[in-house]
C-alpha cells in the first residue's frame, strides 16, 4: 500500500443510570437532538529458535511459523448474510481471491480502556458469542498495573491462546514491561501471526492477512519516530485491509473532552494509505463517516458520503474509538461536539446517535466493536458493528475498499 496522561476524575452520567464511570474530563451537557531486537520463530508446541536478524525497537519480532487458519472458524456460520449477528457467507464467485486479502469472513474485535470485573470479563464473553478469531485491545488494560491478574482474568475466560494483540495505554506505562512480556507469550502461540518492532508500542503486524500498526504514539516515545514509524511500515505493505490503531486520540475525533495526543500527520499518513483508524482513551464509542482530509477542521475533516457505507482506500478513511471494555462509560461533551458534522454513530452515558438517528431511553452498557472482512465472497467488502453486553445492536455498518 502506498504512503499514503494520565486521567483525571469527574462525576458522569448515563440516561439510564447505570454502569456510568469516571475517567477525566468534566460533566457533558445533555446532547442535542441531531439528525536491536531478535526474530523468533516456533509452533504450538512452544519450540523456539532465535536468529540475529536486527528488527529495531527493542523487543524480540516473533514469527509463529504454524499453519494460518483459511476461512471461517470451526463455529461460524456459513451461510447467510451479513445482519445484526455480524455473519459474512463464504460467498465464492469462482475466481481466487487476491494474495493480499484477508482470510474470508474474518471477525476482528476491537476493544479498549478494560478494567478487571464482572463488566470486563462480560467483554470477553462477548468476543466468545460472537465467535471473534482475535481481539485488538486497544490500551488500559487493568488500570491496577498489575500484568498478572490482567492475564489471569483474561485466561479465565478466553483461555491462554486465543489470539489477543494489543497497543500501550497511559495506564500501562508502569508495568509496561510485564505487559508487553504477556503479549509477547501470547503472540507466540498464534499461529501464522507476525509483529516487527518494539510489540505494542511501534510494532506492525499481519495475521491472517490483516495488516495493523500498534501505535504507542501520544502514551509512549516521540512524536517524531512514530510519525516515521507508520509512514514506513505503511509504505512498505501491500496488505489489501490495514489498521492503524492507538490508545489516545485526537478531540475532534471522540466524543468526550480529552485533548490533542496524537498528532494530524500520523492520521493523514494512515488515510492516504487508506487504513482504517482505531483508538481508545476515551470510554465510550464514536465512529465517523468516511474521511477525506483528516486534520483539516473547518471541511469537517472530509467527511462525505452515508453513515451506513464507508469507503477505504487511498486518500479515504474513517476513524472509530471503542473504549467500551469494562472500565466506565463517559457521557457525550456536547458543548464540544454538537455542532460537528463528521459522525455516523455514537454511543455514551448520556448520548445516542445510530447511523445519524438519535435514539431515545437507553441504558449504556459496556461492548465491542466487531469487524468482518472479506464478506458474501469480496474480499473488497467488510461489514461493522457495536454490540454490547446485553446483545444490543448498537451500530452497524458496511465498508467498501476501494
């Protein structure tokens, strides 16, 4: 593909009452009625061997040489249509798909800012129920710097293999070490998964033909050096889908008031190569409308076309935070954000927009972001959607690669 803090607390509060947290910011008002690293290699049996092959970024690049999984899981559905389950069919038009599309039907989950309890680990049940074939955290795992019951409590739901990859947070910064040593153990029973670079920090990825960037841009290391960490690795893809995914964020991109930490060269970078944008920080869930002129405000960075139907390709993006993985929920900032053109959905403590319709009497829960590529037989296709924890469809949309 071609070029293309820590939180502070305040009350919120939810229209329902319930699972409303703190995490930074202030009060919203009620929102408006809108329309030298090493390269190792092994298998599932845990045999590895490590050759002197110099990646960069400090932490060993591992390459799990076990067989890719092709298609479906074992209990996907394979038949039907993409709808509020999130099902893709095997489609099959009688040509072979491209060499760098993704495996078919593949469901990638995207979760952030997690905590640890009953909210947390319904997440995780959550990734079950769908049939998720990996999960991107996409930073704050427990909020207690304490890698070892984050994995205990993640194990106890997904088991010690299922495919996890995941990016630094503000609140991982202390423990980051035995994080990324989790992540890395993980990492090297995935089979057919690669990361180069310093792994959750400024690493890129493939699995099952999904290229993605983990990006610790804004949480840890210069601006400088992740600015020309994505652009090369991004110029150096081929990968028909990719994702450029963060912990922080910019505020014209989330739905509550946490400030610039990422910069707009960075998001430029990924929507002229065309990768899609995925960030965390902020609890709640935000999608955009496909963006062309990411970082230029006053065109509404862009923003174009339905908010049911996206376009990625060069030139063209749209950006998403899912900060829904256990932690709090965070109410819409409208004083922030009502008049701004740019979003397709939203979902917070106090603030519900579906593909541009408000809705009414709900009660906010916790969920994930659920994407499939490569659906009903085109591998230019994916298919999007929010669900939450009581199996609410909260948002749902469809993507075209262009």
């Amino acid at each position: 593909m071609g070029l293309t803090e820590a939180d502070t607390s305040s009350s919120g509060s939810s229209s329902g009452g319930s699972n409303v947290g703190t995490d930074g910011g202030t009060t919203a008002e009620p929102a408006p009625t809108t329309g030298g690293a090493s390269t190792t290699t092994g298998n599932l049996s845990g045999a590895f061997e490590t050759s002197d092959l110099t990646t960069g970024g400090g932490v060993p690049t591992t390459t799990n040489e076990g067989p890719a999984t092709t298609g479906p899981g074992p209990d996907e559905t394979t038949t039907g249509t993409t709808g509020t389950t999130g099902d893709g069919t095997t489609g099959g038009q009688g040509k072979p798909p491209p060499d760098n599309a993704t495996d078919e039907n593949l469901l990638v989950a995207l979760i952030g800012d997690q905590g640890t309890g009953s909210d947390t680990k319904a997440v995780y049940d959550l990734l079950l129920s769908e049939k998720a074939d990996m999960v991107l955290i996409l930073g704050d795992f427990d909020y207690g710097d304490d890698p070892d019951a984050w994995a205990s409590e993640m194990e106890s739901v997904l088991g010690d293999s299922f495919p996890v990859f995941g990016v630094i947070g503000n609140h991982d910064t202390d423990a980051w070490s035995g994080y990324q040593d989790k992540l890395q153990a993980r990492l090297a029973k995935i089979p057919g998964a690669t990361c180069e670079g310093d792994l959750g920090v400024k690493s890129s990825c493939t699995y099952r033909g999904l290229h993605f960037v983990l990006s610790g841009l804004g949480t840890k290391g210069s601006d400088g050096d992740h600015e020309k960490h994505i652009a090369q690795v991004l110029a150096a893809d081929d990968h028909l889908w990719s994702l450029c995914t963060f912990h922080k964020n910019q505020r014209d991109l989330q739905a509550g008031d946490k400030p610039d930490d990422l910069t707009w060269e960075a998001l430029q970078t990924c929507q002229n190569d065309g990768s899609i944008i995925a960030m965390g920080h902020e609890h709640s869930y935000a999608r955009t409308r496909t963006l062309t002129d990411v970082g230029n405000k006053g065109a509404a960075h862009g923003a174009t076309g339905m908010p049911e139907l996206l376009e990625v390709g060069p030139g063209r993006t749209f950006s998403v935070v899912s900060g829904l993985g256990g932690k709090s929920i965070r109410d819409w900032d409208s004083g922030l954000h009502g008049d701004e053109t740019w979003w397709a959905s939203v979902y917070t403590g106090n603030y519900w927009l579906k593909n541009g319709v408000e809705e009414e009497n709900f009660e906010a829960e916790h969920g994930a972001l659920f994407l499939r590529f490569y659906v009903d037989g085109d591998p230019n296709a994916a298919h999007g959607y929010f669900k939450n924890i009581k199996g609410d469809l909260i948002d749902e949309f469809d993507i075209v690669h262009k």
